[in-house]
C-alpha cells in the first residue's frame, strides 16, 4: 500500500468514523431508547413507554459514521471504481450489521472497545481489498469528483443532526449528550471536509484553493441559518448549504465564474423537487430500519427521516449535476488535411 499523506487521511477518517460508531452504538443509542411504563388515568391498563423513542439521532450519527469510513477507502483507493465496488460492499454489510447490533441492543464501555476493535479490522481489511482491486490505478474524473460532493453534502447534513429537547437544555444528563453530541458532530463534519479536501486536493491551485475556502465558509453559514431558524429562513439555509457545499468541489476544476453560476442555479433547481422527494423516501427508509431494529415508532412529535441516507443521495444527484456543467467541452476533431495527395491531383 502506497504511504502518502491521503493515505494517512483516508486511514484516519476510518478511525474516526469507527469510534464515533462505537461510542454512538453502545452508549448513546441505549440512553435514547424509551425505557420504562405508563398507565392510562381513565381504564387503568398499563402501556410500555413508546412516546420518549428519540433513537433517531444516534441512528443517524451512527450511520453517517460508517459512510465517513467508506470516505476514507475510497480516498485511500485513490476513487479506483473497483476500489469504490468493494468499499461499497462493505459498508453495506457492515449497515446491516448495525442494525442488527441495534436490535440486540448492545450497550456498555467494554462493548464500545471490542466494537471498535471490530470496526478497526473491517475497515483495515476493507481498504486493504480495494487498494488490491484497483491494482495502483486511480479512478476517473467523475468519481473523485461526485464521492467528494457527496463527502462535502454529508458534512453539512451532519450538521442537521439534534437531539430533540427543547432549549435550554438543564438536565445534566441531557447537557452531557448534548455536548458529546456536539463533540462527535465536530469530529464528522471536519473529517468529512479533510477527506473531500483530499479527493480534489490535486487539481487545486492558490486562486482555485481560494475560491474553496471562501464555499466552505459560506456552506458553514448557510448550515448554520438552517439549523438556527425556522420557516421560510431555514429552508434557503438548507438548499444554500448543499449548493455551497457542491461549489466548494466544483471550484477545484477549471472553470470560470459564469459556470460556477450555472453549476449553483442547476443545484438550486434540481433541490425543490428532490427534498420533497428525499424527504419522503427517506422518512420510509429510516422508518423501515426502526422496524428492523425492533424498535418503537418515533415519537410522533418528530420525524424518522434518515439524514444519512438523503444526504448520500442528494449528494450523488448534485455531483452528477456538477460534474456535467464543469467538464470540459470536447475536442473538435482534427479537421487538417493532407496537403500532398491534393497537390498532386492538381
């Protein structure tokens, strides 16, 4: 396996991911689920305490963590498709395994090492498969591109991830998830952009590396207004985050301005349809992996929309459009003639 400083990162947005995965799997989920009975004042009977199920979040945690990971093969197979194929398929097998973990609900410090240990093993033997696979070749153009797009839309999706008690929170048990919330949200978001970063990072020049920055800052704060409002305000929050987040890939080609503008208008269109889409489908998919895991229906004063999975998508949707508004126009075919045979003739 080739060192480099993307493999150093790739390996270490793995670790991340799989410590973030532990520590949300074992502590944080048992803490979430709804514990205890509750018996009707009017008949008497008495019910299991279904309404406080707000496991949703360290499902999503837990998840995007595990996508992180996928993050770090992929940069660590230099995006080889091959290398992608056999990331992909791990993770996939490793998403089932979650749910399965979450089903037998596993809880504890000592189970968050060994599944940790677990994790470190899988994902060691994962990116040891795909730099095999991908034999020393790098993938094409379009799949650095969209994987980084998608890395960037899930570091700012991550950022939508809350517990669901109302502010201020004063429980010093609440106070202490939400500042280890905080915490494991921090480390994904940044590893996130580290690993983007490192899938664009040789196409960047100073002026290119410039106009990056300036999409990351602006992601962060349209990130920021979606989570702190509400309404109308929050909504351009939402769609301004993922289209800055995709600009802050897509100005590491070469491109001008005018088709950056492009590349932000198509965005902006392609999400009005899309969120609704995502919103709905997603709701299904994180609704059907409640099930799976045995687990109550959410809280009906909440939602059971899998931010991981809308995020994966929406981020392959807006890096596909990108990819196609930034690439270069093809060559016009070489028009020359031979000049002698036609001499000749003459």
């Amino acid at each position: 396996m080739q060192k480099s400083w993307q493999t150093v990162l790739g390996a270490l947005s793995g670790v991340v991911g799989l410590v973030t995965w532990a520590l949300a799997a074992a502590i944080y989920q048992p803490f979430m689920q709804p514990d205890g009975f509750w018996t009707d004042s009017s008949t008497g009977q008495v019910f299991p305490e279904v309404g406080g199920n707000n496991t949703y979040w360290p499902r999503d945690i837990r998840q995007l963590a595990i996508l992180l990971a996928l993050g770090g093969v992929i940069l660590i197979c230099r995006a080889n498709i091959r290398g992608v194929e056999a990331g992909s398929i791990a993770i996939t097998i490793w998403l089932g395994v979650d749910i399965w973990l979450d089903r037998v609900d596993v809880a504890g410090g000592t189970t968050v090492m060994w599944l940790a240990i677990g994790g470190i093993a899988m994902f060691s033997t994962t990116a040891v498969v795909a730099v095999r696979v991908s034999a020393g070749h790098g993938g094409p153009p379009i799949v650095r591109h969209v994987s980084a797009v998608v890395l960037a839309i899930l570091a700012v999706v991550t950022m939508m991830v809350t517990t669901p008690w109302d502010e201020p929170v004063t429980n010093p048990d609440q106070v202490a998830v939400e500042n280890a919330l905080s915490v494991l949200r921090a480390g994904l978001v940044a590893m996130f952009i580290a690993t983007a970063i490192g899938l664009i990072a040789d196409r960047l020049t100073a002026v290119r590396a410039r106009r990056v920055a300036a999409f990351i800052v602006v992601a962060a704060m349209a990130s920021w207004i979606a989570t702190a409002s509400y309404g109308p305000l929050s909504a351009v929050g939402l769609i301004g985050m993922s289209v800055a987040a995709t600009l802050a890939v897509a100005a590491a080609r070469e491109v001008n301005l005018i088709r950056l503008l492009a590349v932000a208008m198509a965005c902006c269109l392609a999400q009005l349809p899309a969120m609704i889409i995502l919103y709905l489908t997603g709701s299904a998919v994180g609704s059907a992996m409640t099930s799976l895991a045995d687990n109550p229906p959410i809280n009906a004063a909440d939602t059971d929309l899998s931010i991981a999975f809308a995020g994966l998508v929406l981020g392959l949707l807006l890096g596909s459009i990108s990819y196609m508004i930034t690439s270069p126009a093809p060559k016009p075919p070489n028009l020359h003639r031979d000049s002698g045979p036609l001499a000749n003739r003459a």
